[in-house]
C-alpha cells in the first residue's frame, strides 16, 4: 500500500506502556514510508549535551522538559507526513488524520514488560500501575488531558491477543477505507 499522490499522512498513536505503541507506530511508518516522529528525553539529552539521567532528574523538579519534549514531537509532527507515536500523541496533534489508540489490559502490559526487560513480574505490575498514576497527575495538571478518555480516538484497537503486524494491518485498513492509501 502508497500513500496516494497529493495526500499528506499524520497518524497518531498512543497507548499506556507495555501496549506496543512504539514498535506499532515504527512499523507503520515504514510500512506508508513516513517519518517515525518518537522525540523522548533520550534526543532532548542528545540535544543539550547532557545525560539521559540528568535530564530525568531535572525533570523531576522542572517542568519544561516534558512541556518541551511535547510541544516539539508536534511541531517536529506537522512539518511532514508521519506516525507520531507517544503517550499524548492523539491528545496533542490535533490535526492528525487518524488517531489510534492501543488499549491493552494491566496484566497484558505487564507481561509485555516483563518479556522484554525481565524481572519481577510484582514489581512490574506495581511500578507500572505507580507510572500510569503519575502520568496521569502530570496530564492533567499540565495540559487538562485525561489520558484515561481516549474515547473520542478514530480506532480504538484491543491488543491484548494481536501481535504488532496484525495491529498495523487493521490500522492500514483504517487508512485505505478512509481515502489515504491506494
């Protein structure tokens, strides 16, 4: 499948972690030959010469970083066609053409973790269940987002049984129906 002629493409996609929302959005980008637009604190660390460990901790106590490292995936996001894939990815790109969101249960999640990092699979559950608590809080506190209504996304997609092609597929069929892909 192309991207027709004449059309531009911003997907965006979003999911808790341990949903598969990195490994989706890079094989969708290669998939429509588009930019994978994932800007972390890993490149805003790159960028200012500094640690990724410095930049954690100073975020800890400052605010800028995640506002920065948000305001630029959507402004890196609308200079070309591309797969946005973060956590307020359909919350901040506003314009995206399709906004997809993976939704995968704790236990699913957790079991991604702990096959792909190890472990404990307690202290996964937990640090996970403290992360999303605190993604939350800092969601609303600075942007208003409540990142537990994702109800107004175009495809909501349960991965819990499919694997990252099959979730893309579905996506790729989201996007032909809608007029984008030949």
């Amino acid at each position: 499948m192309t991207v027709k002629p004449k059309k531009t493409i911003r997907v965006a996609i979003s999911g808790k972690s341990g949903c598969g929302n990195t490994t989706v959005s890079g094989l969708l980008a290669e998939a429509l030959g588009v930019t994978l637009i994932n800007y972390t604190f890993r490149q805003l660390a790159s960028e200012r010469g500094m640690t990724l460990a410095d930049v954690i901790e100073a975020a800890k106590n400052d605010d800028s970083y995640d506002k920065y490292v948000d305001a630029h995936q959507v402004e890196l996001a609308r200079a070309e066609p591309c797969v946005l894939g973060s956590r307020l990815a359909v919350w901040m790109l506003t314009d995206a053409d399709l906004k997809v969101y993976l939704y995968a249960s704790d236990e699913t999640r957790a079991q991604r973790v702990f096959k792909r990092e190890g472990g404990d699979l307690r202290q996964i559950k937990d640090f996970t269940a403290m992360r999303d608590s605190e993604d939350t809080r800092r969601y609303k506190e600075f942007y208003g987002i409540d990142n537990n209504d994702y109800s107004f996304c175009d495809l909501i997609i349960d991965v819990n049984d499919k694997t990252p092609d099959e979730i893309v597929g579905i996506i790729l069929a989201e996007l032909k129906t809608r007029g984008f892909l030949d």
